[in-house]
C-alpha cells in the first residue's frame, strides 16, 4: 500500500475514500465520478459529461477556493440489483 498511496500522491493514480475500511485505488487519474455498490462494494467507474462545473458552482457560495472534489454514487449494482 505504500507504493499506491505514493503513487496517489504523485497523481499517477487516484485514491477513492468510499466510506468502507479499506482503501480502493483507480489506475485512472483523470477525474472521474465512481459508482459503489452498497451489496457487494464493488468500485466501478462511471463515464459521465465533464463535471468541472460543480467546483463552480461549490465556490459561489464558499470563502475559500476549491480546487478538485470525488464524485461518488452509492446504490446496488446491476448484478446484486
């Protein structure tokens, strides 16, 4: 896990904080939003228009700059639906 958290730091790779235990890593580091599934807590990518938007829409009503924000979408997936 060092070696992936070193690359997560590098950009190389994008770490997921899905709320569970443990640690999901994604070989895509272009941002992108996540689906996971609550069942079986599989990790999938969803390919989605550019949400670049909401970092504008986030920052109208903020003091601060936002700079990047993970997508994530909970639910059940198609097998465990």
């Amino acid at each position: 896990y060092r070696n992936l958290t070193l690359l997560s730091n590098l950009g190389e790779i994008q770490k997921i904080s899905c709320g569970d235990a443990s640690e999901h890593f994604d070989g895509n580091a272009m941002p992108h939003p996540h689906f996971v599934c609550n069942n079986c807590h599989k990790v999938d990518d969803m390919e989605m228009d550019n949400l670049d938007f909401l970092n504008t829409l986030a920052n109208q009503k903020f003091g601060g700059t936002i700079e990047k924000h993970q997508l994530i979408f909970y639910g059940k997936c198609e097998k465990c639906k």
